[in-house]
C-alpha cells in the first residue's frame, strides 16, 4: 500500500519591531495522494437447512463505515527564516519532525479562536451534517476521550494531556489504547478541526513505518457517492 508523502511549507518565524510573533499553523505546500484502498466484503457463510429443524447461530460479520475517511502519511520539511515575501534568510531541515497535522472542510482557520470541540454545542449539527445521527460509529462514539492525548500546542494555544475529546487511532498491534497515533478534535468557532500528533516512523496499521494516521468524516449514506475537499494545515516543532 502506497504511502501519502506530503511536502510541507512550514511557519514562519516573524520579528520586527513590534515584538516577537509565534507562527500559526500553516498550510500545507502540497499532500500528494497515494492509492486508495478499500476494505472488502466478507464471503457469506452458509448453513445447510433441514426441514423440520431448528438451528441456534451465532452470527459474526462486519461493515465498512459510511460516516469516516482516513489517511496516513509521512512529513517531510524544514522551519524557515523568511522576510513578507517569502525569502529564506535561513532554515532548519527537520529528519523527524514532531507537530500535528490538522484537516478541516474549511480553507481558512481562525487559529486565535482555536479550542477543543465543545459536544454540547456543535456535536448535534455536526453529525447532522454528516448524516450520522445515532450511528454506532458516531463522532462522541470514535473521540470517546478515554485515551488521554499528549499535551500539544496550536501556534501559543496549549492543550493540556486529556483535555480535549480525542481518540488513538490503531497502530501495527491493531490496539487504539497505547497512546499512538492520537487525534484530537478541535473548533475554531466555526469549522471543526481534526488534529493528528506527529509521531516518528512507527509501525501503523498496515505494519509499515508512518508520521500520521487520521480520520475525517465523510457522508456514504443511502448511497451517496459526492466527495467533501478536506484542506490541510501543519505545524512543525
């Protein structure tokens, strides 16, 4: 399976006579697609009939969520010095970035209002937005917060560890409670915001070396078949 390899423009560090000036998360320069796959459907069982019978089952099976995206990927980059223009002074190549990715179905976010996701407030109109009302793959379903997150920063924001509904998204030991591949989910007041912390080349679901895994959600309900375009933003430690 192809890995998602995005080159990404970074903060930039900014001082004048005003004082100092912490970047906010920036977007990214490109997110070049790898293939996407899909799980498939499970051969049925079978169950010879006898007239006359009565047969107890026990029925496993499964389905494929119509409410979630994923992606994984790596990052590459640096943390640049540059003037208004853009032109570099200096910069600092980064082999294992730390940070967080962010996605949003918004092109602009408003960073200075950035906050956990508020359920109370926004957790009905999102999953109606989505479609997703009483689904068991649900938002407050998947971002259950019982895995604790990290603490992090959004430009000066600090979240403290646990502080914001989060969810560990599985790693090579199929397991989302050890800590790995946290996402958080985050509103700027307006638009949400799913919030993936770097990791360093490990092990992910597929067994193979990643920096991200996260989930966005996405409407395939009663056969919808239109995409949502998700813009994506970093901030590099």
């Amino acid at each position: 399976m192809n890995r998602i390899n995005a080159f990404l423009l970074l903060a930039i560090l900014t001082v004048s006579s005003f004082g100092f000036v912490l970047a906010d998360p920036n977007g990214v320069l490109t997110a070049t697609p790898g293939a996407s796959t899909r799980g498939a459907a499970d051969i049925a069982a079978n169950h010879s009939a006898t007239a006359g019978n009565v047969t107890e089952l026990t029925i496993v099976g499964n389905s494929i969520t119509q409410s979630w995206q994923g992606y994984f990927g790596n990052v590459s980059g640096a943390i640049k010095l540059t003037d208004a223009s853009g032109n570099p002074m200096y910069n600092w190549s980064l082999a294992s970035p730390s940070g967080e990715v962010f996605a949003s179905t918004a092109n602009s976010i408003t960073w200075a209002s950035i906050a956990c996701f508020d359920w109370a407030t926004y957790g009905a109109a999102l999953e109606t937005t989505f479609n997703i009302d009483d689904s068991a793959d649900g938002v407050n379903e998947t971002f259950t917060g019982a895995n604790s997150h990290a603490a992090f920063y959004v430009g000066s924001e600090e979240f403290t560890a646990g502080e914001c509904m989060s969810t560990d998204i599985f790693d090579s030991a199929e397991t989302s409670t050890d800590g790995n591949f946290e996402e958080v989910l985050l509103h700027d007041g307006t638009t949400t915001v799913f919030a993936s912390l770097l990791e360093n080349d490990m092990s992910g679901f597929d067994s193979i070396s990643h920096d991200f895994e996260m989930l966005v959600l996405e409407d395939g309900h009663a056969g919808d078949v239109a995409t949502t375009p998700y813009f994506f933003y970093i901030e590099l430690e």
